[in-house]
C-alpha cells in the first residue's frame, strides 16, 4: 500500500449505524477493491472489506464506505483511499460531543492513520436516535453539530476539510425526522465546505431503520460524487 503521505487519501466514518453498515454482506462486499484499505483494531491497514469497522456488539454489514473508496479511486486513479470507520450505533449527536469516549476513539484512530496518509474528508450519518428524542434537542441539531465539526477540524489539523452528510431515510417512522432532515440541510450554509448528500429513492432492509445493501452501495457512489466536487 501507500507509503508517500501524499498517496493515501484518508476518510473518516463517523456517526452511528447507517454509517457503520446494516447491510447484509454478500461475496461482492468481501472481494478486494485494489487502492481501498480499512484501518483494523491493531492500528494496521488491510484490504477494505465489508464489514469495515467494529461496532461494539451490534451485527454490522455493508455501508457506503466500500463504494466511496471505489467512486473516489475510479476518479483518482493515481491515489490510494484508507477508510477510519469509527462510528458507532445508537448514538446522538451529544454522546460526540469533543471530551467523550466516541470522540475520543475516532481520534486515536484518526491519529494512527495519519501516520500513513492526510485526512482529505468525513463522512457524516447520524439522527435516527435523536429524531426519537425531544423537540428541543431536534430543532437545535444544526447548532449542536457545527461546534463538534468545528472542534473535530482543529483537532485534526485539517480547517478546511470538507464533511459530507447524508440524510436520513424517508422509511424511517420517528417523531422528529422531518426536523432533523431540515436542520441536516441547513448545515452547508453554517459552515463551509459542506456538502449534503440525497437518500431520495434508497430503501431500507425491512426493519424502517436500515438501509439494505444495495442502497449502502449507492449512498457510498453519493457521498464519493460529493466529495470530489471539493477535491478537484
């Protein structure tokens, strides 16, 4: 793999189980993506091969980032992509705020990587939990997710990085869902270099919560079209 810190593209994965992947995996989510690593719980770069993190005790399946890692790599052929997927399912917004453990970890994750590649982007899905919580909290999601951004670029050195966010599936029966998509789409226009990505037309795996496969797949080539928008 990539050796020049120029060569390795890094991306952060973080928020909570739509990001870490539900789908269910099939041999096409285990055959190597030449270019496309994953950061494993050693520290080490391996093939990027689905499931690509460690999500406590939850199952965990595909998510989108095989298929950014590929869009990005078709794009940018003379690059590698290393994946840091450090999210976590059933969290809020709140349990990332800077100070706590899942901040914490996707920094000392984020930190091993850097040793190998720069950070070029993150990736952000996260809201099914907090659309379950009070009125309050949903209106003020923008605000509360502006500061942790903001925090997460100084502490890694990185002020312009570009975040793209996906929004949340139309499936999905919670009392503030609406709110949260809202204030997801009022997120470029606090902070720059933010972009947010359309769920439009993706299905979920039969529990109205997860995306399948299929539209993990996509979600990924959504997030990737974004992004390169910022890096060329």
């Amino acid at each position: 793999m990539a050796t020049e810190l120029e060569k390795l593209w890094i991306a952060l994965l973080i928020g909570q189980s739509n990001m870490s992947g539900r789908g269910i995996v099939e041999p096409q989510d285990i055959a190597e993506i030449p270019g496309a690593y994953k950061l494993n719980s050693g520290g080490c770069w391996v093939p990027a091969t689905d499931p690509l993190n460690s999500d406590q005790t939850k199952p965990i399946g595909v998510g989108p980032g095989r298929e950014f890692a590929r869009t990005v790599l078709n794009a940018v052929p003379a690059i590698e992509v290393g994946l840091v997927a450090a999210a976590v399912g059933c969290t809020t917004l709140n349990q990332w705020k800077p100070g706590g453990r899942f901040y914490a970890r996707a920094m000392r994750m984020l930190g091993h990587a850097k040793k190998s590649g720069s950070l070029r982007v993150i990736l952000w899905h996260l809201g099914e939990t907090d659309a379950s919580g009070t009125v309050e909290a949903a209106h003020s999601y923008a605000e509360r997710w502006v500061k942790i951004m903001q925090r997460l670029r100084q502490d890694s050195g990185a002020d312009d990085i570009p975040i793209i966010v996906g929004k949340l599936g139309g499936f999905i029966d919670r009392d503030h869902i609406r709110v949260i998509n809202e204030q997801i789409d009022l997120l470029p226009k606090l902070i720059d270099h933010v972009s947010v990505v359309s769920v439009a037309g993706l299905k979920d795996g039969g529990d109205t919560l997860h995306f399948d496969a299929s539209s993990q797949r996509e979600l990924g080539r959504r997030y990737a079209h974004a992004f390169l928008q910022f890096a060329r």
